[in-house]
C-alpha cells in the first residue's frame, strides 16, 4: 500500500511539464487503440485470442471523457459455451445448497476431498495444467454458488485463485509446470503471506530478504499474519506467497534502494513455521494464522516475477484479489437481502406485515439497486480483462471492491435497522451475517486508504493528459488568453453542458438516464480540473477531497455499468427485463444527486462545505487526546 505522505512527487510535474491537451468534457471517446476485429473470438480458453487494448474506461472519466463503444456490455461467452457453463455448474449449486455440505464444512479434510472432486481448486487454471481453463468472468460464475452457499468457503479459497491468476501471468513456464497441475487438482494449495500487523515507519515490510552472492540464493525473515489457509487434505502441501523488502543499488543517488520481491515458498522449506489460528470477528469457519520465516534459504526460481519487481506482481495481485472479493462480499449481500426480504414478508407489527410498510419497501428496493449496481461492475470489469490483451483495469477493480464493501456495510446496517435486538443474539443468522460482512470490509487493505488510491490514480492521469492546461491556470499572469477563455465557457457545475450523444449506444428508453451520466461525468471533470488548479501538488495532502472525487468516480463507473447492461437485457428481451431498466434508471438518478451534491461540496471550498472547522476541531482533539467538552452542567466559579 502506498503512503500519500510519500506521493508529492507524483504531480510534481504539474508545475513544469508541458503535457498535452485535452479533448473537451463534451465529448466522448468512442475509438479504441487499434479497431477491434469482426470475428466472434471463443473467450472461455485461456488460450482464446483477445482484442487490442483499448484506452482506460474510469480513468478518461476524470477528463471528461466516456467510451461508448463500451456501453455494449462485454459478450465474451458466446451462446454455447453459456449452455455449457450453466450445465457444468450445476453440480457445484447442487452441492453447495444440500443438508450435506453444511455438515461437511465442519470436517476440513471432507470438505476439501469435495472440492477436490468437484474440480474447484483448479476452475481459473489453463486446461494445459488440468484446470477448467475458464477466465474470468466464467471463473466467477463458477465461484457465485460458493458464495452464497458458505462465506467460509469462498473466503478461504480467495488468494489461492488470486495467486493462480498471477502466477499464470507472471510465472515462468518452469514455475507453471511445477506447481499449476498440483493447484488445480488440490494437493497444493496456495496462500497469500503478504500482511504485517505493525507496518514499519520508514521501509516497506518487516520481513526482508538478503541475496547470498557466494551461494546463489536468497534468505528470507520475517512474519506474516492473517494468512488464510484454503480448505486442504491432510496430505496437501502449501504455498505461499510472500513479499519481502529487499535492496538494490541505484547509481542515480549510489546507495541501497528499497525494494520488494515476491517469493514463492513451500510450506516443507525448512525454517518455514505455522502457528496456531488466529481468532478473527468474522468468517470463523475460516482458518488464519501467523507463518514466521525464520532463514529460509531460496533459490533465484523461486521468485515471482522479477528480482526488485515485486511491486509488478502486487499490483496484478490485487487486482485479481479484488475483483474476487468484491464476488464474495456480492454473495454475501443477496443472502442478506433474501433473508430480509423473507423476514418482511413473514414478520407483522402493530398488525400490518412488513412488508406492506414502506420503510421497509425502502430499505429493499435501495439493497436491490446497491446489488444490482455491483454485480454489473463487477462483470464489466471481468468482461474488460476477458476481451482485451493487458487492459488497464487497476482503476476499476478497486472501485468494485470499494463500492461493493460500503453497499454491503450499509445493508448489514439494514438488518439492524428493520429486526431490531434480536438482528444481535448470539445463534441469530442475522449476527453471522454482521460478523462476516465485518470481516470482509476490512480484508486486505483500508477502505480510507483504498478511497485515496482510487483518487490518486485518477488525478494522476489528469496531471498526464491536462497538466499543461492546469500549469496556465496556475500562472494567470502568463496566460491571460487562456484564463479568458476559462471565463468565457458556458458549461457551470450547476449546468454542465455535454453532446457525447451518450443514447446511441443505448435502448431509446434509456436516454434521459444517458444524460445523467454525461453531466455527471462532465462534472467530475470540472472538480478534478478545480482542484489540481487549487491545489497543484499540494492535492496529495487533501484527504476529504480525495474521499469526494473517489466517490464520485465509484458512482459514475456504477452508472454505466448499470446503464450497459440493462440495455442488453431489455434488448435481447430477458426476464423481467423491464424492471431492469427501471433498476437502471433509478440508479442513475440517485447516484446524479450524489454526484452534484459533492461537486457542490469541492466547489464551494473548504470555508463553505465545513471542511476548515472540522480541521480545527480536530486540531484540538489531538491537543486535548481525546474528547476536550466540559460537562453541560459544570459552574465556570
């Protein structure tokens, strides 16, 4: 995780860089990289062909612009190949929904001999390895039954496919031939060992490893906790993932640089120690725990990726890892939303049914517009990573896991708000449901430092498109014709004017929703174009305006994936099609007023929007360590 403190650099360039010009916020850019090829390509292979990259999709909505082509919600399983998927799925839905399965998930070893049979340890593994060979968005089909069949399951099972996914990008051929067919068929299992619980104050990790020149390997120290363990027999062994500090010379400042390095090391390595489980809020079925390092001695193909580049595979890594996440805490959330659903049904108060109510109609509608929006994030997202060669997604998949962990927090909040007392006795299905929604909130990272990655990732690509506009605005005396300009544009935040004739793409009915993602994205451009002209590099250090534009974003990328698939779904005429695009409609309303109020909020600047007194305040708390009030009844005499 990256450290804002450190991150003025990255729009250093601002002030001096001349970057090249932006196309306006009223248009809308609708040409990929290079034109897509005609033919229908088989995507449910590894080894299918895919498309050439197109340009980032929720990076270019911070400069105004919007893909259209895009608005075509990804078909990257063809007919058939869904006939076939849907029947090789259903013994998994089958298994996961029997009396059995909730007796075996007690029994780890019968579990695993299941899931063995069942073929899921290898469902996102090239068929060249003995796996299902299924990429990601047919791997995350496979995975919904697990999903809303046991939280435990599918959270064991998270980096263990998440490794999966790096190793086939980023291994070696010797390193897939070695350990892929074991992790398919689940005599290996693979876990992730990368967080500490006490980050170090100036380097990146505390477990570090040193390169022995004389015998050619590495050594390797250090602890890792809250390492999920799959569910595995007792005969399977297991890998880890480790990433560790290691050194490098630089000759640009001739010392040592930090840098990481990501290791692949078998549990039977000597000097490789498991503890016992670590007790956790949520997910107890799961097993977590500490493995120490203690001079473990590796050899150089053991490392993932390249010597100092670990930063490479992190970052695929997550990517993956929260894609995935955000499927779990979705399966999570329609149980939550079925169990509510039931519960206003059969529960009556004062005599009147639940769910004849309507607050209680509110607060389902709203989950079902928060599940809808995720789930279409989500397979947008897969769909990008299936149809193109090496897209830029790192954006998107943060904001799914994101917007997917703060819809499921505010339906666990739901549960509280419509049973009552009861949603907390221990027993209570209700109080399982909190625990697990707990746990997954705060797997893997912060939600706050997630908020500011998502908006320094896309400021940072606003610096690389717009920094030459937004060195004029920072000079007005040097450039009065571009100021003038400036004054002379008729587009407002309260107004944005667009023409990205959003609706082409789109079902005819769909067209007023259309406009509200024109003008919500143009609006999000004009804050990014305000705030770097505000701030210049100094932006790094304003974290709620970070939360604003994250927000922001996260909206906007919910509203077109909402958008493009209900267009797709009332176009070929599924079920209940219509009220899909009544969910997307709906959807694209709420999140235009959200969008507009924090715009406003950026807008009106920190001694409007209350910014600047609550920096005082808590200026003072710092000062008092704590709460500073009197008591409201104390005398001043």
């Amino acid at each position: 995780m990256f450290n804002l403190s450190k991150s003025r650099n990255v729009l250093q360039s601002l002030k001096y860089a001349a970057w090249p010009k932006h196309a306006s916020n009223t248009s809308s850019a609708s040409a990929s990289v290079t034109d897509a090829k005609e033919e229908h390509e088989e995507i449910v292979s590894q080894a299918s062909k895919k498309l050439q990259p197109r340009l980032p999709l929720a990076k270019n909505f911070f400069v105004g612009l919007v893909d259209k082509e895009l608005l075509a919600y990804p078909e990257v399983i063809t007919r058939d190949d869904m006939a076939q998927l849907q029947n090789d799925l259903k013994p998994l839905q089958d298994y996961f929904t029997v009396n059995k399965f909730k007796e075996d998930i007690n029994s780890i070893a019968t579990l695993a001999k299941d899931l063995q049979n069942l073929d899921i340890y290898g469902l996102n593994i090239s068929r060249d390895f003995d796996g299902k060979g299924w990429n990601f968005s047919a791997s995350l089909m496979a995975t919904e039954p697990e999903c809303q069949g046991s939280v435990d399951v599918a959270f064991s099972l998270l980096p263990h496919r998440s490794i999966v996914d790096a190793l086939q990008e980023k291994g070696t051929p010797e390193q897939q031939q070695k350990y892929l067919t074991k992790l398919a068929k689940g005599s290996l299992v693979a876990r992730e060992a990368i967080y500490e619980l006490d980050a170090p104050d100036y380097s990146l990790f505390h477990t570090k490893a040193f390169y022995d020149a004389t015998n050619q390997n590495w050594c390797l120290n250090g602890s890792k906790t809250l390492v999920v363990a799959p569910p595995k027999a007792a005969e399977a062994s297991q890998l880890f993932l480790v990433l560790a500090q290691t050194s490098r010379y630089s000759e640009q400042v001739e010392s040592d640089q930090a840098s990481t390095t990501a290791f692949l090391v078998d549990s039977n390595v000597p000097g490789v120690r498991i503890h016992e489980r670590v007790e956790t809020f949520g997910c107890r079925s799961s097993t977590m725990q500490t493995v120490t390092f203690d001079n473990v001695n590796l050899k150089e193909n053991c490392i993932l990726g390249l010597p100092h580049e670990g930063k490479f595979v992190g970052e695929f890594l997550q990517q993956s890892n929260r894609l995935r996440n955000a499927l779990v805490a979705l399966g999570l959330s329609k149980n939550i939303l079925n169990y509510l659903t039931n519960f206003c049904i059969e529960t009556k108060k004062m005599g009147v049914t639940l769910k004849d109510m309507e607050f209680a109609q509110t607060h389902l509608a709203k989950a079902t517009l928060s599940l809808y929006g995720v789930e279409s994030m989500i397979y947008m997202t897969a769909g990008l990573l299936d149809e193109f060669q090496n897209p830029d997604v790192i954006l998107e998949t943060a904001i799914t896991k994101y917007f997917s962990l703060k819809e499921l927090l505010n339906l666990s909040i739901s549960l509280l708000d419509l049973k009552g007392p009861k949603a907390l006795l221990t027993g209570e299905m209700t109080e399982r449901y909190l625990r697990d929604a707990m746990q997954l909130y705060v797997y893997g990272e912060s939600i706050t430092m997630l908020n500011a990655f998502i908006a320094l990732v896309g400021l940072q690509h606003v610096g690389s498109v717009i920094g030459d506009n937004i060195r004029k605005q920072r000079n007005p005396l040097f450039y009065p014709g571009h100021i003038l300009s400036k004054f002379m544009e008729r587009s407002s935040i309260d107004n944005p004017i667009t023409n990205m004739e959003l609706h082409e793409n789109l079902h005819p009915s769909l067209q007023p929703a259309s406009m509200c993602l024109e003008q919500s994205v143009a609006r999000l451009q004009m804050c990014c174009d305000l705030l770097l002209t505000r701030h210049g590099t100094g932006i790094v250090e304003c974290h709620n305006e970070f939360c604003r534009i994250a927000d922001m974003v996260s909206i906007l990328y919910c509203i077109f994936s909402s958008l493009a698939r209900a267009s797709r779904s009332y176009c070929i005429g599924l079920y209940l099609a219509d009220h899909e695009l009544l969910t997307a409609t709906a959807i694209c309303q709420d999140g235009f007023q959200k969008v507009k109020t924090l715009a406003t909020e950026i807008f009106n600047g920190q001694y409007v929007n209350n910014d600047r007194n609550v920096h005082r305040l808590s200026q003072q708390i710092i000062k008092s360590k704590g709460y500073f009030a009197e008591h409201p009844l104390k005398y001043n005499f």
